[in-house]
C-alpha cells in the first residue's frame, strides 16, 4: 500500500469515526485513537457491504456507502463506550 492510500485511510477514518460519534447521543468514553480506528473498521466493512449490495456504483458522492459507515461507526463507538463502562462500573466495586 503507498503512503497516499494510508493517508487516505486515515483522514476517511477520522471524518466516518467522528461523525460516528456524533449520532451517538450523550458523551463517550472513548478515546480519538480508538475512534479513529473504529471509524477506519467502519469504512472497510461499510464500503464492503455496499459493494455487497451494488449501491457503490455512482457516479459521484455515495451517500448510501456513507450512511452505512456511519452507522457501523456509530455503532462501534457505542458498543466500545458500553464495554468500558460495564469495565469501569466492575473496579469501583
């Protein structure tokens, strides 16, 4: 993989993470880096899915391949927030 293709991922990985973030509602205890590679696991599996479904053929912007990674980020971030928080919840006691 060149340099470009990882600089692609990550700036891709940081803008599905971040948006992934913000459609969770409430604060998250979840750290950039993890969200970043959360966003990055999302935008793999998401961009799959949509080739999966022949919805990544457009010309231009895809938004469904779009709303599929956010969600899947959405998802990831909250599923990582609630594992740490059960974690969090087990020390205290």
């Amino acid at each position: 993989m060149e340099i470009s293709g990882i600089i692609s991922a990550l700036v891709i990985g940081i803008v599905i993470g971040v948006l992934g973030r913000l459609v969770v509602p409430g604060r998250q205890r979840v750290g950039i880096l993890l969200t970043i590679l959360v966003g990055i696991v999302a935008a793999l599996i998401g961009t799959g899915i949509a080739a999966a479904f022949d919805v990544a053929d457009t010309k231009g912007v895809d938004w469904i391949e779009w709303l599929i990674q956010i969600a899947l980020a959405a998802v990831g971030v909250a599923a990582l927030d609630r594992s740490r928080s059960r974690h969090t919840r087990s020390r205290r006691r």
